[in-house]
C-alpha cells in the first residue's frame, strides 16, 4: 500500500502520524483533570437542568392539530399548504391570543415562545399545535384558543381575498359589458351602413339571384342572337324587290287578274273555237298586249319575273321581318335592363363582400366576450359558494383535554448534561492543545521519539537522581546509541535549547564510548570574539584557537557570521575533519532566533545533536530548530535531558 503512494503523499501521512503521536502524549498528561472536569460538569449541567425543568414555565406542554381541506373549483385557486403556514405562523397573531383567551401578565410575557405551529411533511395539510405553561389547565386553554385564532384568521383572511378577487371580477365583467355594447353599436352601424340586417344572409341570396340573372342574360343573348339570324335571312329573301313589290303589290294583283280573267275566257273559247278562230286569236292578242303591258310594267318598276305568288311570299316575309325586328329590340332591351341590373347587384355584392370580414370579427369577438362573461359569472357564483364553504376548510380534528408534563428527572435532561459537558471538555481539549502546541513543554523522550524525521538517542536523567552507578549505565546507553546511530557523525552541531540542564557527566560518557569504538573526537565551542582571550599553550589555525582536543572559533556577532569569518570556518572544518573523526560544535549560550547564524551553522555541518529539557524546553523552540534542519535537510538526533529516574527506567525496560 506504501508503495502506491508518492513521496509528498508518504511525507503527508508522517507529518499525521505524527502530530496523532504528539497530541495523544499531550492528553495523556490532562487525561485525569479531563475526566474529572467531565464529570463535574455532567453532574452541575444535570442539576441544573432538573432544577430549571421542575420550575419552568414550560412544564407542561398541550398539543392539538388543524387540519387544511379546501374545497377544490376549477378556475379558483386555493391557498397552497406552505402559502397557509406561512400565515398562521406569524408572531403578531401568537400576541391576539389574549383577545381570546383571558391570560395573566406573566403568561402573555412568553406568548410567543410558548406557542408552536409546525406543518406536518406528511400529510402537508395537517398542523401540530403546541401550547406550554406552568400549569395543565393553562397549557390546555392556551392551544385550543390558538386553534380557534388560526381559523378565525384564515376565514378573516380568505374573507378578504375573495372579496378582493370579487371586487376585480366585477370590474372586468364591467369592462366587458363595456366591450360588448361597442361592439353592438359598430355592428349596427355596419348594418345601416350595408343597408341589410343580415349581411351573410342578403349576401347568399342576392348571390343566387345573380347568378340565375346572369343565367337569364345567357338566355336572352341565345334569343337575340337566333333572331338576328332569322332577321338576316328574311332580309336576304326579301332583298331589293321587295320594296318595290309591296309598293306595286295592288297593280300587280289587279293585271294578274285581268291576265286571268282573259286566261278563262281563252279557255272557255278554246273549248268553243280554235285556235284559229278569230275570237280566240283576239283574245290571244289581247292576252299577248295584256302580258306584254304587265312585263313592261315589271320591268318599269325593276321588278320582272314577279307573279302574285311573289306577292304574296314577299309580303309575307316582309311581315314575319317587322315582327322579327319588334321581338329583336324588345330582347336587346330586356337585356340591356338585365346587364344594369346584374352590374348593380354585382356592385351590392361587391359591397356586402367587403364588409363581411368586419361583420365576422365583429361576431367572434362579441363571442369571445360573451364567453368570457359567462367565465366570469361562474367564477362569481364559484366565490359566492366559496365564502359559504370556507368557514369547513381549516378545522380542529379534535380538542386538547389534557397536556404533557416535563419530568424533571427525565432521561433528556441527563442526556444533555452529558451532551453539554462533553462539549464544554471538548473545547477545553481543543484550548488546551493550542496551549500545549504553541506554547507548551516539550514532555520528553516519548514525544521526542514521536517527530517526524528526528533520531531519538534516549533521555537523560536528572543530576542525583538515581545512584551514580545505574546513572552512569544510563548515560552509557545514550551514549552508545548515538555511535552506532546510521546518521552522518562526521561534524556535529550539539544544541542546548532553553530548559535542557548541562549534560558533563553525558559528553565524558560519551567521548569514552567513541574512544572505545576507535574514534577520535574534537570539541569546537563557538565563542564571541570581543574578550576572548586564547589559553596559554594553544595554537591558532585559519581562525580557530586549537589546545589539544578542545578548539574555540570567536566570531564578532553571534547574530550571523561574515562571509569571511564562514569561509574561515569552512576552512578550518575541513581541517579538522581530515585529522579527527568527529567533530563536535558547541553553541555556548543555545540557539539565538533571529538572523541566520544557526542556519549557517546547520549548512556547516553533517548531522545536529539537540538536548531538549523534558517539561522545560518550550515547544516552539524545538519547532524552530526543526523547521532549519528541514530547510537544509540535515539528519536530527535528539536526547532528553533532566528527565526522571522512574521515566529513564521505564524506557530503558522498553528497549
């Protein structure tokens, strides 16, 4: 599982570990005062709460509940569940229970704490009333007073809505009828002005008459035409002669006739005589002279070849001609009369057509209103049987008779002193930990051991604490741990951070196990240059002052060093580091915060050996220490120091 995780996530889940490992050392040393303080407070939040809850004034508590079942008419809407809520849940309707229900001072001044609406999620429309006071008959008359208020409101209420809803039905019915009557006036204005009562009606009819004239019209051309054909042709027959003919007519009858008569009397004389005979030759003659003046008299008038049958047909023709042009012109007439007739009622038709459309919108629009007024007339009757029905809609299912009593050692009471007393131990927790952390005591070698990243050696007992046999196997362990330590040893910063005590007894200790081990060790204290006066017999390297295995770098400010004095110190380590295998460098008066001498040192340097002061040491100077070794990611021993003999004991039986 590890190995799934990347180096920032591992270093993540360390850094937790731990701040777990330091904050349970933390507790464990308030563990006993905790629990102690816990149940103190359990048992003073548990009296507390008895003693409130047998006086309070919300001993006893009454329920009861409303229920919201309107009548349901399309086109009217019904205040909605949460709408209702909304409205009975209002404090300044708690305040007019007094208006109700006769109430002492005392028991109107909690009036509005006293009283609870809560709307139920399921069904919506059913409400819970609640109702507290000292007393059971209080809590009783307090709760049924409130239902009866809800429901007197909601009637006032909804009273009011209607009649408002009411009041804007009845102006927009007003305005319709308004609407209305304009429309009466533009139709009967339309009307005289089509000049017809019925326009859609008239428009039909005179539609079909039309076209049975223009029927008619047809007709009466097919008539005018055929008689224009006949009158053509009689005029053909009757031609040129006939003038003539119908003047002369008489004559040519009268010498038809003579012509006839001498035509009997030829016969009767051929029946006689001969044709030789002298009587019948005379009247042949007479018949030839007849003849002849008859043809010359055709001829005079331009008429030859015409006989009395000529006459007759030509007379004929000439009269069926006068009466074939009477009929042509009382036709043309009639059809002219009927072309004017069509173009006035096509004119009329024309007219009615245009306004048709008008008349149409007229008509759906007065419609339209006329529905939308009987829509208003229904949702007035609606109203009207609304405000009748209302008075059922929010009812009381059942009246309170009796009421809860708070029992004063009940198990909520008790439940809550727990409650309360553990968050009361738990922000103390929390307080003390931001004590402890930022500026507590470091406690010792257990948290030691429990940072992230530092090599705890072991702790330190405190000077005499134990017999100076076991102390000096003690400080041997330590001693012995920090040279098998797997950490770079080569140069050392030794640190003594503010509460650690002097360790001599340890540094001999621990200067015989590396000599033990074949190693060989020098000391180099950083000291400050002004009054620093060399030991007699010592000799001076770069800047370091050298007397056998003990050196001293003086510098002029402990605050941070010159570039030139830290490439001095380079220089000289380097020295050291050649001739010795440890190099040990001791900071006389600790770690100064502020500027960067420490760092310089850390960078100086393989590996920091710091002595923590158990329950002395301040948690942000180790904090400080740490944060540099980090920034420089030097390895970090640490060791305990001033700790006691039964601590030093029990964790050196852990090992």
């Amino acid at each position: 599982m590890d190995e799934e995780l990347t180096e920032g996530e591992r270093q993540q889940m360390q850094k937790l570990i731990s701040l777990q490992k330091v904050v349970g050392i933390i507790l464990a040393k308030w563990i006993w005062f905790l629990v102690f303080l816990f149940f103190l407070l359990a048992a003073a939040f548990a009296a507390f709460l008895i003693w409130h809850t047998a006086t309070s004034e919300h001993r006893y508590s009454a329920t009861t509940r409303v229920l919201y079942t309107p009548r349901q008419i399309a086109r009217i809407q019904n205040m909605s569940e949460k709408q209702l809520f909304s409205i009975l849940e209002r404090a300044s309707l708690k305040r007019r229970l007094p208006e109700k229900v006769s109430m002492s001072s005392r028991e109107r001044q909690g009036l509005v704490s006293d009283l609870d609406i809560q709307q139920e999620r399921r069904p919506t429309n059913l409400f819970t009333l609640k109702a507290n006071a000292p007393s059971l008959i209080s809590a009783v008359k307090k709760v049924n007073g409130y239902a009866e208020l809800l429901i007197e409101e909601y009637v006032s209420y909804r009273t009011k809505d209607l009649e408002s809803w009411r009041e804007s039905l009845l102006v927009r019915k007003q305005n319709l009828q308004v609407q209305i009557t304009e429309l009466e006036t533009e139709e009967s204005s339309l009307k005289g002005k089509a000049g017809v009562v019925a326009p859609v009606e008239t428009l039909t009819m005179l539609n079909g008459l039309l076209s049975d004239q223009r029927r008619n019209l047809s007709q009466l051309s097919v008539q005018v035409a055929n008689e224009e054909m006949k009158k053509k042709k009689l005029e053909s027959e009757v031609g040129t002669i006939g003038p003539a003919v119908i003047a002369n007519a008489e004559a040519i009858r009268k010498k038809s006739a003579e012509i006839a008569a001498i035509d009997k009397e030829l016969a009767q004389l051929q029946e006689i005589y001969t044709d030789k005979n002298p009587k019948v030759m005379g009247k042949m003659d007479d018949r030839k002279n007849l003849l002849d003046a008859y043809m010359a008299f055709l001829k005079e008038k331009g008429i030859e070849g015409v006989d009395v049958s000529t006459v007759n047909h030509v007379e004929k023709d000439a009269s069926e001609l006068a009466e074939c042009s009477l009929r042509l012109e009382v036709l043309k007439q009639n059809r002219s009369a009927q072309e004017r007739e069509i173009k006035d009622n096509e004119k009329r038709s024309s007219e009615l057509t245009a306004l048709i459309p008008l008349f149409e919108r007229l008509r759906v629009k007065k419609a339209d209103l006329e529905q939308s007024m009987r829509s208003l007339d229904e949702e007035l009757s609606n109203i009207a049987y609304l405000e009748t029905s209302m008075r059922n809609d929010l009812r009381q299912i059942e009246r309170a008779v009796g009421a809860d009593d708070t029992q004063p050692f009940r198990m909520k009471n008790f439940l809550l002193a727990i409650v309360g007393a553990g968050g009361c131990t738990f922000a103390l927790v929390l307080w003390i930990l931001m004590l402890e952390l930022l500026g507590g005591k470091v406690r010792g070698g257990k948290e030691l051991s429990a940072y992230e990243g530092v090599h705890f050696l072991g702790s330190l007992p405190k000077p005499k604490a134990m017999k100076e046999i076991d102390e000096k196997d003690f400080l041997g362990v330590v001693a012995l741990k920090f040279v098998n330590a797997e950490v770079p040893k080569g140069i050392v910063l030794v640190c003594h951070l503010p509460g650690a005590t002097p360790q001599p007894k340890f540094r001999e200790s621990l200067l015989w196990s590396l000599a033990m081990a074949g190693a060989q060790s020098f000391s180099l204290e950083v000291v400050s240059g002004n009054g620093f006066t060399a030991p007699e017999g010592a000799a001076t390297m770069i800047n370091t002052v050298q007397k056998g295995v003990q050196g001293w770098f003086p510098v002029e400010n402990k605050y941070v060093m010159a570039p030139t004095e830290f490439q001095m110190l380079q220089a000289d380590l380097a020295t050291l580091r050649s001739q010795y295998d440890h190099v040990f460098i001791d900071i006389a008066d600790g770690v100064q915060r502020g500027g960067n001498f420490f760092e310089q040192l850390l960078s100086a340097c393989d590996s920091l050996l710091v002595i923590v002061g158990a329950g002395k040491t301040p948690r942000r100077w180790f904090s400080y220490v740490r944060r540099h070794v980090k920034a420089v990611q030097k390895p970090m021993m640490a060791i305990s120091a001033g700790a006691s003999a039964r601590a030093v004991r029990r964790e050196m039986e852990a090992q």
